[in-house]
C-alpha cells in the first residue's frame, strides 16, 4: 500500500486546482491516468513544471506536457511525428460576427433537432515534450456512449483522419512509440453512475442558465474568457450538444471579451467553420474556436503557440492541442 499511495502523490492525477475538486468525480482522463499509474512497475516519467508554460495554460489544462525519455526512429517515424500545423483562415473570407452567428443558430434550432445526447465522440492532437527531446504529437480519438441504466462505455483508439492508414504515435505504456492506425489504446465498460455537478450534470438551454453552468464547470463566479473555452471543452468531453444547447452556447460565447471573428475556415475533418480567436498579441499563446456556420455548433477548438519556445524545441505557430468534436 505504501508504494500505490507514494506513487498517487507523486502524479497527483486530480490537482486540487483542476475543474474538479479532488475529492469530486474523476473524469475520464483522469480514471485513464489513474489506471496506467496503478499498473507501472517503474519510476514515473518527470512532469514539466506547469508554471513555465504559456499564460497559465498548465492550470486549465490545455496542453499535456510530458518529458520524453526515448527519441523516436526509424522508417516510420517522419509520419508518425508529424505535427499538424495551425489552421488557416480563407482569404478575403468574410468574418461572421457571434452575435449574427446566435440569430442562425437559433433560428437553426426551432426543430429542438439534433437533440441534447449524454456521451461525446471527439479526435483529439496533444503536444509532448520535454528537455532536449523533439516535441511529439500524440492523436486519438476517443468515443463515450452511456446507456439507459447510467453505466457508460469508454473506447480510446490511436488514429490520424490526416492520415488514415499511416501509423501513429501514442504514449500507451509511458513511452511515445509508433503503433498501427485504428490502434485500440483502451476499452472500458464503466458501472452506473450520477453527478449533479457541472460538467457531469445535464446542461440547460437558456444562455443564462448555461452561463451559471459553465462558470460552476470551472468553480468561478465570472469565468473571463480562457476560463470560459476551458469550460466549452470541459462541457464538450462530457456531451454532445443539441441544437437548443448550442444556440444558447453562442448567446454565452457572445457576449465574452476579446473573442474575436477572423472569418472562414476547413477544420481538420474537413468541415467548414467560421473561426474565432482569443489571444496571440505580445508573445502569449492563442486559441482558435471553430463554430459550424449553420448551427454554431462547436467544431473544433484550437491552443497554438506564438512565439518560439527553444528550450520545448516548439516554435511559434505550434499547435499545443486541438480537439474536434463530431455527433
């Protein structure tokens, strides 16, 4: 027992500063970490400091940071390392205004379809690294589907849309190596549970009651607007939104500072998007929110770096992590 509680402390898979407070419910993340820590019988890869990455990012999590300890080769390692570079705004594209964009969505919405579904389906890129080793990127996609009796299913499996057929790296087993596409990283049947906290909780459809919700999701009374894109993902790893949901989403994103239209772009399933950002003045990072111009659903949401960092071998333009969510 000594050791498991020695190597809880070390990885503390649940910072008390995280969006859930440590005596609250695991997400899935977090039970997927808990489950690779319980089963390594070695010393724990050393964690980059989260105070040196760029404006708090560590402390919302938006960029999972991890000391390498190979250097990945071979034949296959050009396509498995590639990273994908930062989305590119169309030219001479008109830029949609979020509030012009709140009156289609809800228009879009009067049907109430597509409705609110419990679960998520979304492929994500994450960026790892570490001291004098190259930044990596790790793909997956992961599906969560709930049934009827509160019990869910979780499956997590290493692929590229980019790339399909090509292999892809993965961190599965506490080393970054290249593995098949369509790899399953893992399969889990989880027994019935219940939340009444945000993001576990049902969202609600009114742009005020889901404003509250979304400043709960990340413990703060007036979320500014990187605590409130933290609380989107947050929501979105938790549910796949109706069209109710997702007009009042809008209405909330709306009305958040320096959250600013640039115009048109293809996300990277090939969707197009018109695309939002925050940040990226004086050298602090950015990220890019990608809405569906239809329905504002979210698509996608983008973290890139805007200035080089040598020290993490990342350069500006960078992406830290990208998420595209899909029905």
């Amino acid at each position: 027992m000594a050791d498991e509680l020695e190597l809880l402390r070390r990885a503390n898979p649940v910072s008390a500063d995280g969006p859930h407070f440590g005596d609250g419910p695991l997400d899935h993340r977090a039970e997927r970490r808990l489950r690779r820590l319980m089963s390594e019988d070695r010393p724990l890869r050393r964690i980059v400091p989260r105070a040196r990455l760029l404006w708090g990012l560590a402390a919302t999590g938006v960029v999972l940071v991890t000391a390498l300890t190979v250097l990945i080769g071979g034949p296959s390692t050009p396509s498995a390392l590639a990273a994908p570079r930062p989305l590119t705004v169309r030219a001479h594209s008109t830029p949609v205004p979020l509030k012009e964009l709140a009156g289609l969505a809800d228009a879009a919405a009067q049907d109430d379809t597509p409705r609110l579904l419990k679960g998520t389906h979304v492929q994500s890129w994450s960026l790892a690294m570490g001291d004098g080793k190259p930044p990596v990127t790790l793909p997956e996609e992961r599906v969560v589907r709930w049934r009827a009796d509160d019990s869910h299913t979780e499956l997590v499996v290493a692929t590229d849309p980019r790339h399909r057929g090509r292999p892809v790296l993965t961190d599965e087993g506490g080393e970054p190596r290249p593995v098949e596409d369509g790899h399953v990283l893992s399969r889990t049947t989880y027994p019935p549970s219940w939340s009444d906290a945000p993001p576990a909780a049902r969202p609600p459809h009114t742009q005020a009651a889901l404003s509250a919700y979304l400043a709960e999701t990340v413990r703060t009374d007036s979320p500014r607007t990187p605590e409130l894109l933290d609380a989107v993902k947050e929501l979105l790893d938790h549910w796949t939104l109706g069209a109710r949901e997702s007009a009042a989403l809008v209405r909330v994103l709306a009305d958040a500072q320096g959250l600013r239209p640039v115009g048109q772009v293809t996300d990277r399933l090939g969707r197009p998007g018109q695309a939002y950002v925050y940040g990226g003045e004086g050298g602090g990072g950015r990220r890019m929110l990608i809405l569906d111009p239809r329905t504002g659903a979210v698509l996608g949401l983008e973290a890139t770096f805007t200035r080089d960092e040598p020290e993490w071998g990342v350069k500006a333009g960078d992406v830290m992590e990208y998420s595209a969510w899909m029905r």
